[in-house]
C-alpha cells in the first residue's frame, strides 16, 4: 500500500480517511508508532496543521494514542464506525437533528409554496426508485434541504446542508441496512404528505418518528443499556 497526495477540498478528512485505511489493511501495526507530523505532511502533500487534525480524529476515534515528545502509535486496528461519526456521537447529532428539522418540518408544512411540493414529490420519488447507495444518500440529504428551503429561513437550509456533512458517513452506512431503504422511503413519504397538507403539527411528528428510526440503528450497546436504565427508572422497576 502505498499513500498518494492529497487533492481533495477538505483536506484534513481525507488525510484521516486514507491513515484509518491504512491502519485497518494492516500497513501500521498495533502499538506501532506512526511517521511524525513532518513526515506525513510530506508523503500526503499538505501542511502539518491538516495532519495534526487528523490525528486528532484518529486519537478521538480510539485507533491512536499520541504521547509528548514520543509520537502518536497505533491503539486499536479497528474503528467502530457506529460509535464515533467524525468525531460526533450519534446521540449527540440526534439531538442536534431534532432541534432543527422537526420544527423545519413544521413550518415547511405551514410556508410552503407550489415549487416547494413539487421538488419535494420529485424526491421522494427519487429516492424510492434509486438502487445506488451513494446516489440515494445525496437524495436524501437533497430531501431534507429542501424542507429546509420550504420554511423560507435561510438560515435552515444552511444549517442543515452542514449537518448533513457531517452525517455522511452515518448515511452511507444507513445505506446498506437491509430493509432501511424502503422504510426510510416510507417516512419520507409520510413527511411529504403532512407537509403537502399544510399540517405542521403531522410533518413534525414525521421528521420526529423518521429520526427516532434513525436513532435506533445507530444506537450502540451503550445506548441501549442507558434508554434501558431511563426506561427502568420512569417505571420504578
């Protein structure tokens, strides 16, 4: 295996890319100390201040360990991709999706116009009938802008086109869950028709239940025990 310069925007996500790569084909070793700062600056064509980001990822993700003075060496060759999303708990971007797209759903429903519906339908069609994961993933971030666009904020779209940046890895691996793609094609569906109706309080409960879905898959078993425990304690059992 070998590293080859970097060309791509963000460079800093790139450099963490090809490093988790090489890490998980075995190119570095458990324990192993990986090159210095310098020296992948170098191979990967790009500053040091992008490399150490990167290896911030990689500390954050629990492959690496960086020591002063020593280096940063390799502590797992494993990354659970469903516990870390860049460097994000799925819990945590829950919570950040509520907070905005339930309420966008809710005045999408209330605000939107003709042009809105109809890119919205486009869609939703759209993604039904696309096979290719990463197409259909881009769809459905297309989706979810546009209900954004439809409130008449401007400051929704943006907020939630860099949301789903964030989320694409999470996307792309809620891709490849059997059975996830029609379901999801259905809580679009329903989104759509609360929001066609002008019934915000509908499509808000859609986006909510549409991420409450979303939650479940992603949930690690750490989540799990701890929405176990809550159930308990409301219980009193």
């Amino acid at each position: 295996m070998s590293i080859h310069p970097i060309e791509q925007r963000r460079a800093s996500e790139a450099v963490r890319a090809q490093l988790i790569d090489l890490i998980e084909k075995g190119h570095y070793k458990l324990n192993e100390r990986l090159p210095s700062e310098a020296e992948l600056a170098n191979s990967f064509s790009v500053s040091r201040s992008v490399v150490r980001e990167a290896l911030n990822s990689l500390n954050a993700f629990g492959l690496t360990k960086s020591y002063a003075g020593k280096g940063t060496f390799v502590a797992s060759t494993k990354l659970n991709s469903r516990m870390l999303i860049g460097r994000f708990l799925p819990p945590h971007l829950g919570e950040v999706r509520r907070a905005l797209e339930v309420p966008s759903a809710r005045l999408a429903a209330e605000r939107r116009g003709e042009e809105d519906l109809a890119r919205l339908e486009e869609l939703v069609a759209q993604f039904a009938a696309t096979e290719e994961s990463g197409r259909r993933v881009k769809i459905d971030a297309d989706f979810h802008i546009a209900i954004a666009e439809a409130t008449g904020n401007p400051l929704f779209p943006r907020l939630i086109a860099d949301l789903r940046d964030v989320l694409q890895e999470q996307a792309l691996e809620l891709a490849t869950i059997e059975g996830r793609t029609a379901q999801a094609a259905r809580e679009h569906q329903a989104i759509f028709d609360a929001i066609a109706a002008g019934d915000g309080e509908a499509a808000a409960r859609a986006m909510d239940a549409h991420l409450e879905a979303v939650a479940e898959h992603t949930a690690t078993p750490a989540d799990e025990s701890a929405k176990q425990a809550k159930a308990r304690r409301q219980t009193g059992s």
